[in-house]
C-alpha cells in the first residue's frame, strides 16, 4: 500500500480535528473552529499545501469551514463515522488500482486470469480495516484490532 503525502496530511489534519471534538463535550464545533495555521503547526505540515487539502476535505464533506476572524474548520460529523478509507478516497480516489484500473476492470489473460482474483483479495482485505479504523479510535488511541 502506498500512501501519497496529500493522503498523510489530509488524515493527520482530520485526526488533529478529531481530538478536540471530545474537548468541546456536547458544544457545537462550528463554536470553536480551528484555523488551518493551528493545524498546520500542530502536524508540521506546510500551510498553502494543507489549505489545499482541507478543501477536498470540505468538499467531500469529512469537514465544515468558517470564513472571517472566527474561522477555520471543524469536522463535519463525528469522528466515529468517519473512516480511513474514507478519507484516503477523498483525496487519492479508490483505494486500490492497477495501472490506473481497478482490479475489478483488469483483462488478464491466460494463466495471468488467476491474478485478477488476487488484487481483488487484497483491495477487499485492505478496504475491511480501513472502513473498520475512525477517527475516533486514531484520535483516542484505541484501536479496533
């Protein structure tokens, strides 16, 4: 599995949102938003390219935004109904690929047919913890495995 920098970032941005919305206990989030430039010092990633990706964030709907000297970002429902895999999605596209495909759109042929079921497999297996993992269980540290 190879995770993009855009991937990392955007995951580690939704897991600094995510640890303080047990903080707000029951309060709207949309009352304490969080500033991008928060988020990026917090995680050391650089601020134009984490603006960027709070954008697909918020377009994929995984966060809200706030303009103004009260702004930032805020997620978008709790963090235990967001996933991994989600997030991954959101920036990168589909989870698994072969040469741009997805394994279930692969032509093999011949003795290479049996391959096909083979990234199948693991585009399945990899999907399962991905959906299973929130940022609940990131941000609190308990893992579901």
């Amino acid at each position: 599995m190879r995770l993009s920098a855009r991937v990392d970032y955007a995951i580690r941005a939704v897991i600094e949102l995510a640890s303080v919305e047990p903080v707000l206990a029951g309060k709207p989030p949309a009352d304490f938003p969080i500033t991008s430039e928060r988020i990026a010092k917090a995680q050391e990633i650089p601020p134009k390219f984490l603006e960027s990706i709070l954008l697909q964030l918020r377009r994929g709907g995984v966060v809200n935004a706030q303009r103004g000297p009260e702004g930032g970002y805020w997620l978008a429902r709790p963090a235990s109904e967001i996933t991994l895999a989600a997030v991954i999605e959101i920036i990168d596209g589909p989870l698994s690929q072969v040469r741009g495909q997805l394994p279930a759109d692969l032509g093999y042929q011949g003795p290479a047919q049996t391959l096909q079921k083979v990234w199948i497999a693991v585009e399945a297996q990899e999907r399962t913890m991905l959906e299973q993992v929130t940022f609940e269980h990131l941000a609190s540290g308990s893992l579901p495995f």
